[in-house]
C-alpha cells in the first residue's frame, strides 16, 4: 500500500528517476523525498522538476537519509501515500519570519479541508500534520507553535531540513520551486491506523550550569557560570577545552528540565570565541545539566516494542531524527551498528537525520 524508495546511485539525475519510478508520484496523494547534495538551487530544481513534473511532492534536504537498510549520505528515498487510503492537503509557507494575511489563509484553509476530508471517510479517519522547514532559519520553535494553535487537536510533527553539517543551506522543494527560509506542511487523512512518538535516552544530570550570557535571537550561549561557554562545558565534563567537537557535543548534550519533562539543547557549532550556537531556543537565566546517557538503542527499541503491540506489524516508521543521534550512531562499533541497522529494516523506517525536531508545539533536539 505505502511506497518506499531509496537509491545510492551517485548520479543524482538517475538516483531520482528511480525513486519516482517506484513511488508512483503521480498515482499518490503525497510523495516525500528526502536528499543529500550540494548542487545549486537552480541546479537542483531543474532536477527535481525534470523527475516530478507537477506530482504532489515535498522534497527537503537532510543531514543524512534514512531507509530500511540504514543510514546513508548522499543518496535519494523516499515514501508515497495512496490516493486509494489517504487524503491530503498541502501549504507552503514561504517566509517562514512572518506570517502574511495569505498564508495565514492558506493555513485555514488547509485544516478545513482536513476537516472535510475526515467527514468524508468517517468518524475513525484521523488527520496528522507533518512540516518540513528550513533548518538554518531558527524560526522552528516561532512556527511549530503558532501551527500548533491553529491545527488543536490534529498532532504536528517535522523535522528541520539539513545540509550535512556544512551550515550553508537547508532546502524544500514543492509546487514546482527550490526555496530556503521556508516551510511546507502537509495535512494527511486517513483510516489507516498510526501513532506519533517522542524517544530520547538521557536523564537529568547532577552539575547546575547557569546560562548567564546569551543572545536569544542567534541562538549562541556565550558564557555558562560566568566563564565563556566552552570553557566552562569542557570544565563540567572533564575535557580539554581544545578537543571539544561533535561526537562530544552529541555524546554530551545540555539539557533543560521544563514541568519534569528533560529536553535536549543540542550544540550545533562552537564558534571562535568560545561561544555555542545551538539548535534550539536559549536565554539568559537557563539552568542546564549535562545529561546522563543510556542506551540509544535500548530506549528506541522499548519504544518501539509498545508502538508495536499497539499497532501489529508496522508497515512504515516515518523519522524526523536528530543529527547528533546519527554522530552516535557512527560512533558505534560495527556489531551495535548492524543492530541499529536491523532495527530499521524491522520496522520499515524511512526518513531523514535533521537539524531538529519538532512534535506537536515544541522544537526539539537529539530525538
């Protein structure tokens, strides 16, 4: 019923003819397509254009793709939903800084026709909204919150777009265009049961470390306990301040305990001065821990196993997972990797590594 595609081919023009081949874009509801490049935002929309034509599809890019058989870079997947048990209604919204009295519009009109769409297959059809946004825009947590008051009771879930850790820019693609500073939600309709679920593997740690310099707006800490960031974060986890990179920041993330429930901040870049850039929102006054850590697979598996005796057999697990999950992951030995791996194939997961997350209002990161 649900396609799922993925192709490794290094010639992107043939690895998205494949995939549009087995997805039949055109006989779908929805197509989405997610990819690693970095050709030119002209470049890649005559691509996609050239493969798609005028399908119904959602293209963004990632920070790695994921498909049954594991994670790769630079390669193409993808899934569609039948129009035979699924409905669907999309809107773009191209400045994601501001909401203008037309997107606003569209956004309604949407949910209303997701309202339709739900009396037109019956009491038991359910409605999910998925978005995919810029993930270099840090308008995430703005626009995840304000969809999340105008859909109520319809779950949000999404992930931001990502360009493979070099910061440059993060695409979607949809209605024809190649736009970055966007956003495209994509209401679905079905009767199809499903489920949407949040899994992390840390709990609070012991050390208090108070963020007390900070611009909100870029997201960066720029001091921690009075000292610049980074010396003060090496300090807590008992490192020199010069070996500090990614597998540390993933290995070690900052975590903020909001009404008992932990979230992530992830460490996206450490800047020049000493400064972090972050993932997600950040202010003065913040109380933060370096987090204890667990088992990655051990968590995502328990989870999994209560999804699955929910559910039976899942036919498709669509992931929005943190790039930080995929650094630890990479870290793995071989054997924990195959393991990870085989958990993918069991049960059918298709997706992308992101540069956050979002569920239901909140942005979030390392889930």
């Amino acid at each position: 019923m649900i396609r799922k595609a993925s192709s490794a081919n290094s010639n992107l023009t043939e690895a998205l003819a494949e995939v549009s081949r087995e997805l039949h874009c055109n006989d779908a509801c929805l197509s989405l397509v997610f990819l690693g490049t970095d050709l030119s935002n002209e470049q890649l929309q005559a691509e996609l254009v050239n493969s798609f034509g005028g399908a119904p599809v959602i293209v963004c890019t990632t920070a790695g793709e994921i498909s049954p058989g594991g994670f790769q870079l630079g390669s193409v997947c993808g899934v569609s939903f039948p129009k035979s048990h699924f409905l669907s209604t999309i809107c773009e919204i191209e400045k994601v800084d501001e909401f203008s009295d037309e997107t606003m519009q569209k956004l309604r009109g949407s949910i209303q026709a997701s309202d339709a769409h739900r009396s037109k297959l019956g009491s038991a059809a359910k409605s999910i909204a998925l978005l995919f946004i810029d993930g270099m825009s840090q308008q995430e947590e703005y626009v995840a919150s304000y969809l999340s008051l105008l859909l109520k009771e319809i779950p949000l879930v999404g992930g931001s777009a990502g360009d493979n850790l070099t910061f440059q820019r993060a695409r979607i693609f949809f209605d024809g265009k190649v736009r970055q500073s966007s956003a495209v939600v994509a209401l679905l309709t079905t009767l199809v049961p499903f489920r949407i679920f949040k899994t992390q593997h840390f709990s609070k740690g012991d050390l208090p470390l108070v963020v007390t310099g900070a611009d909100a707006d870029t997201r960066r800490i720029n001091e921690i306990n009075g000292e610049t960031a980074a010396t003060a974060y090496a300090k807590a986890i008992g490192i020199e301040r010069e070996t500090l990179n990614s597998e540390v920041f993933s290995a070690n993330p900052l975590v903020i305990n909001i009404g008992g429930e932990l979230y992530v901040r992830s460490i996206m870049q450490m800047n020049e001065n000493g400064s972090f850039t972050l993932a997600c929102s950040i202010e003065e006054g913040l109380v933060l821990t370096i987090a204890n850590k667990h088992s990655l697979i051990d968590e995502t598996e328990k989870a999994f196993a209560e999804l699955e005796a929910e559910l039976g057999t899942l036919e498709l697990s669509l992931f929005f997972e943190c790039i930080h999950r995929r650094i630890e992951i990479e870290s793995f030995s071989d054997s924990s990797k195959m393991k990870y791996f085989d958990f993918y194939k069991r049960v059918s997961a298709l997706g992308f590594y992101t540069y956050g997350e979002q569920y239901c209002g909140l942005h979030i990161n390392q889930t």
